[in-house]
C-alpha cells in the first residue's frame, strides 16, 4: 500500500513505525511543478533490492516481481507475476529476468510483450538501442532482439569467476565487450562479430578482481583490471596509455571532459581507498589522496568540480582539478551503493538505515530520513524527487530539498 508517515516533531523522517499514515494525495505534478505533490512511501509485501529505475511517470523497482509505481502518488500501476532478479527499462519496455526465463513487458500496462526460456541461468542483464545483452552462468553470453525476443547471437567460454549483475557482458552504443579466454573483446551488439580484442589477462593477473569498463564520449574505453588502468580506443582497439598502480581496483574508472584537466580526467579509487585523478589523454598521475579502505564497486562520482567517493562510513569531496580535500562527512554506518548529485544536493544511503541529503558544495547535512533498514542500490534523483529502496520493504519519494517537508518557500 502507498502511504506517509509523519515524522517526530522536530526530526524530518525519524521513527517511521511509531507514525501512523498518512493516505496519499490526488496526483500531482512532482516538487518543481507545484505543491500538490507530497513525498510517499510505498510498503511492499516481500523484499525490495537494488535501484529503482525512473521512467516518464512510472517508477520501477524489483520485490521479486517488478512493480511499477505512480511517481505522483505512489499507487501501483501494475505488478509481473514472475519473480525478476535482474531488470532493465528502456525504450517502452521493462526486460527482467526470473534466471531461466527471459521476458519483456510494456512498460506502461505491464501486458506482456514476450517470452522464452533460456538455456541456463541469467545473471546479468543489460539493454542498449533495441538489444538486450544477457550473461548466463557457465561462461554464456547472448544477445537478443528487445521488440521479439529473437536471439541474435550466442557465444561461450566468458569469464566465469565473477558471475554476478555489475561483472557481466556490458553493453553501450552498439558495443558489447566480454572478457572471454583472458582477452578483453569488442563484439557488435546486433551481430556478434568481433571489432577487436586485447590481452588483458585472466582473473589471476587481474588481482582476483573482475575486469571493470566505462565506454567514454571521447571515442575511447576506459578499463581498471587488478592494478592497471588502460585507454582503449573504440573503433580499432588500439591502447592509448596503460597506468599501474599499487593496489587493485574495485570499481570502474570515471571519466570527466574538461576543464578538470586538459582533454578530461580519469577519475577511480582503489581498494585501499586511495583516489587517482589520471589525465585522459597520457594517463600521467595529476594526483592521488589517500582516504580510507574502500569494499565500494562503484565508480566515483564527479560532478561540478568536485570528486565525491564513498569509502567505508565517510563521504569525502575533493577538488577535481587539485585533488585538494573539500569535506568530509561521516555517517553511522557504510555508505551503500552510489551517490547521486542533482541541483547542487547530494543523496547517499547507509547500512545506518538512513538517506542523507547534503549540500554538495560544503557538506552541510540538508536532511535525513530513518528507514526501517539498510538503504539499497542507490537512491534516483529526477525532477526534484529523490527515490530509494529500503530493506524495510518500503520505496520512497521525497523531495530532493525538503525530504518529507511539503511547506514551499
């Protein structure tokens, strides 16, 4: 059921259960459109995970099945009736998958658009101009028609060490890349033959760590494997510059046109919670800051200058350019998934059970709300409303500013 709590007096969104509810407003245009909408929650019956993804009007989010909410007011358009371990929305279409089916719906009715069985069990899930890419443990990756579901092309022997959603085929811009017999290889999204591949080794010269990719607007793949980080180009393969360091890499490299640096900046951090800034043209080391041990596999976030990283329970913000520490803001518990970086706020969720906001220039907390549990995935901030999931069962919207604060200025 769709619903809101009322906060404590004096604390914004703390104590959730001991509030009763609130019913939900008529629908209304979201916080930048006017003040009829108010922030709601929405109480699953089963667990909730991972990150919502927003589309148009409709926010989804996967509880075993895939539920799609009203972003005015919460109410469920609709629910599958298969379980979905892995999703992804585009194009009109929400594809999911329950392991050994496959199968796609329209995203505004839920009505299903196709079908089939798959010959072993999904594990990651990704789609990109009309094609879904799916890899299947064993060391399988397919590639499938989004519209029909008519397979486009398979092939065998991927990496099969790291058989998890983030550690899969990645597909974008028409460009599938696989780490397959220790080489790292480019294959044509719609007919699966090879552009290039390079001998980026297997797991053991990776550092016991998966290959991690991020395809960059300036014609070049930017790739972390164990201690390396390498430029590829694009088109032909051909590696720009290759940079070592001392300690392996968890997450993918971030890459920020200028004016950070001259042609762009490369941004990652290691495992020891070291951050590099590498500059995108030579990978000459601009600068590194030390912060604290790093579990996180998310890349670093640049957003208007700055670098922020989640390491253990501290967020910390940098100068892009310098490298000099900006703020550090310290939560109750590990930071959990992404920050997310909209109208100069920044959002991030804890182990702690609470969403922060703060003021993404100076770090001030702006608000926080308390949730019954870990907050999941990453928090989705659009058109002035921040989404989360919770461990609580609940997905919340709130308003980026305010939090559960309806009063307008």
């Amino acid at each position: 059921a769709a619903s809101w709590s009322r906060p404590r007096p004096g604390v914004n969104g703390a104590d959730l259960a001991a509030a009763g509810p609130v019913p939900v407003p008529a629908p209304g245009p979201g916080p930048d459109g006017g003040s009829s909408w108010r922030p709601w929650r929405f109480r699953m019956s089963n667990d909730v995970w991972g990150t919502p993804a927003v589309a148009g009007d409709l926010v989804y989010v996967t509880s075993f099945e895939v539920h799609a909410l009203d972003v005015a007011t919460g109410r469920r358009r609709f629910k599958t009736r298969d379980v979905a371990w892995s999703m992804a929305v585009a194009d009109g279409r929400v594809h999911a998958s329950d392991g050994p089916t496959l199968f796609a719906l329209d995203a505004r009715e839920g009505t299903d658009l196709w079908r089939l069985p798959t010959d072993a069990w999904v594990y990651s899930l990704r789609a990109d101009r009309g094609t879904v890419v799916t890899g299947t443990r064993g060391g399988g990756v397919q590639a499938w028609e989004a519209a029909n579901g008519q397979k486009l092309w398979e092939i065998t022997g991927a990496q099969t060490d790291f058989e998890s959603p983030e550690a899969g085929p990645f597909v974008l811009d028409g460009t599938v890349y696989v780490w397959k017999d220790a080489r790292l290889r480019a294959l044509e999204a719609r007919t699966g033959e090879e552009r290039w591949s390079y001998p980026i080794g297997d797991a053991a010269s990776c550092g016991g760590v998966p290959v991690r990719i991020t395809q960059a607007d300036d014609g070049y793949v930017y790739v972390s494997a164990g201690t390396r980080v390498l430029a590829i180009d694009i088109a032909g393969g051909h590696v720009r510059w290759h940079f070592e360091a001392p300690a392996v890499f968890l997450s993918p490299p971030t890459f920020a046109p200028g004016p950070a640096v001259t042609g762009g900046g490369v941004y990652l951090a290691d495992y020891l919670g070291t951050v590099y800034a590498l500059d995108a043209t030579d990978g000459r080391d601009r600068w590194r800051i030390a912060t604290e041990a790093r579990s996180s596999i998310e890349p670093v976030l640049v957003s208007a200058g700055h670098v922020h990283v989640g390491s253990g329970k501290g967020l910390y913000t940098l100068d892009a350019v310098t490298g000099t520490p900006k703020w550090r803001f310290q939560a109750g518990g590990d930071l959990v998934g992404a920050p997310a970086v909209a109208d100069g706020r920044i959002h991030f969720g804890s182990t702690d059970h609470l969403l922060y906001t703060l003021k993404a220039d100076d770090g001030r907390l702006r608000w926080k709300l308390a949730t019954g549990g870990e907050i999941t995935g990453a928090p989705v901030v659009k058109d002035g409303v921040v989404y989360a999931c919770s461990k609580d069962r609940c997905v919340y919207a709130l308003d980026a500013e305010k939090g559960t604060g309806t009063a307008r200025s």
